[in-house]
C-alpha cells in the first residue's frame, strides 16, 4: 500500500471470499479515499462468472470511477 500513496483505493470482495481478510488488511493500510464494498453472498470466484455478483460490482467500479478519476 505505500507504493499507492494517497490514490483512491476501491477493493470489492465477496463476504464470503476466504481471501476476504487480506482486502481488510490493506484496506486499513491505505492512506488515500478508500472504500472497502463487499458483495453479499458471494465468494471469491463469484465475482468472476455469477452475473448476480457481477453487476453489483460493475455497478460499484463506475460509481468510484466517476466520483474520484473524472476530475
């Protein structure tokens, strides 16, 4: 995280991702606007192929984008 600096820092997991305790650690490490969004009832590997969790986090990546990188 310190080679990111103050960047905006969005990470999106599913609540039930095994990895889902590395995303909180960096999260709490970055030191720029950051938002940590997690995708209820998905896993991991939901996130890759399941519309359902798709679209939520399609949803949240424009949603950030917008807000931090148009200006």
């Amino acid at each position: 995280m310190p080679l990111i600096g103050p960047r905006p820092v969005l990470q999106i997991i599913g609540e039930r991702a095994v990895t889902a305790w590395m995303a909180t650690d960096a999260h709490q490490a970055a030191t720029g606007p950051k938002e940590l969004h997690r995708i209820p009832g998905a896993s991991h590997v939901d996130l890759y192929d399941k519309r359902e969790y798709i679209d939520p986090a399609v949803d949240k990546l424009a949603d950030f984008f917008t807000t931090h990188l148009a200006k």
